[in-house]
C-alpha cells in the first residue's frame, strides 16, 4: 500500500468516527494520527552511519563542501536543489556536511542536478609514476674547474679558485654563454651545464 493511500484511508476512517454517535478515544485518534506520519518519521529519520575510516570522511566533507560551495555559486536555494533531486532538505543539508549515512545515489542525485562530473580516475592520474633520474645531470656540491675545461676557460679571471659552488658556475656559463664552445663540450660538462640550467635557469634550455 503506497503512502498516499494509505493517508486517504485513515482520513476517511477518522471521519466516519467523528461523524457517528460514538465519539472516539483519544487513543483511537492518536494511533489514526501516528499511522498518518508514519512514512514521514520512516523517510527523515537518519540511517545509521557505517563504520567507514578517517580517510573516507574527511573525503566525504569535502565532497560535501565542493556541492554545497557549488550550489551557493550558482545561487540555487537548498529548498529548489533537494527538490530537483528528489529529496528533502534535510538529506541534501546531510549531504553538505559529508555525512555518511546518506546513499551514495542521494549524493549522486544532488551532483547531477548542480551539473558536477564525477567519477574514478584512472590508477595512472591517481599516482603519477616517479620521475627517471639521470645520474649524468647530478651537480655536485663543488665544482673543481679542472674537470670542467670550458667552466676553467671562462673563469680564467679567478686566481687561486680550484672549485665553485653550483650558483657560482651557473652565473658564469650564463653571463659568458657566447663565449661557450658547444662544439668542444665534453659530455661530462654539457650534463652539468643541463642540470645547472634546471636548477637556476628558469625555462630548460639544453646544450
């Protein structure tokens, strides 16, 4: 028996009691009226939230925050998202607040009608691989010019100066970059031009 029949029934028994000569009890009009809001207290009274860990509810009240965020961004009231999505206002407020007791197709429900995509990423967007490191573009903390051809040629004005610290041989490759003979490059020092040009370069500029 659907809950609208249900109502109308017990409405015309209430008025065939009232109407006759024997006036019902209290009693009698008292169970005529719970069976009237019984559906009622059975669709709002909150299910019992499922053991779930702090992981998964603190995902939840963001998920929570970015539909109730999103309602308020496109000026929907809570009364005309809930009845879009056929629910009552007090599962969409629920829902705002991340609770989860609520089914997961409520919060499916009230995505669709505020026009939010969702769905599982793919393993690969989740956890993008680590990136390749290429032992060759290593710098190390010092770097001794006699290993560095080029690097010693350009810094022919520092006396006495067996090594630099990284910075120091950026700035010099930079400021003296037309002065640089790629064509006699050693791979050893073309690696450590590359790895100080991510480090201190800005946009990568291989040599």
């Amino acid at each position: 028996m659907t809950p609208k029949l249900f109502i109308r029934r017990a409405s015309r028994l209430y008025r065939r009691l009232t109407t006759t000569k024997n006036i019902p009890s209290p009693d009698q009009l008292l169970v005529i009226d719970n069976f009237a809001v019984l559906h009622k207290i059975r669709n709002t009274m909150p299910a019992k939230s499922p053991n779930i860990t702090c992981t998964a509810a603190a995902r939840l009240k963001v998920l929570g925050g970015q539909i109730r965020a999103c309602r308020k961004s496109q000026r929907i009231s809570a009364i005309a998202a809930a009845e879009a999505a056929a629910m009552s206002r007090v599962t969409l407020h629920r829902i705002e607040k991340g609770e989860p007791a609520v089914t997961m197709g409520a919060y499916a429900n009230a995505m669709v009608v505020l026009g939010l995509n969702f769905g599982l990423l793919p393993q690969a967007e989740q956890s993008p691989p680590p990136p390749v490191l290429n032992r060759g573009e290593w710098i190390p903390a010092r770097i001794r010019l006699q290993e560095y051809p080029q690097l010693k040629l350009l810094a022919w004005q520092l006396q006495g100066v067996e090594s630099l610290s990284p910075l120091e041989a950026w700035n010099i490759y930079d400021r003296n970059r037309r002065h640089l003979d790629e064509q006699g490059l050693t791979e050893h020092e073309r690696h450590l031009i590359n790895a100080l040009q991510l480090a201190f370069g800005g946009e990568s500029r291989h040599v």
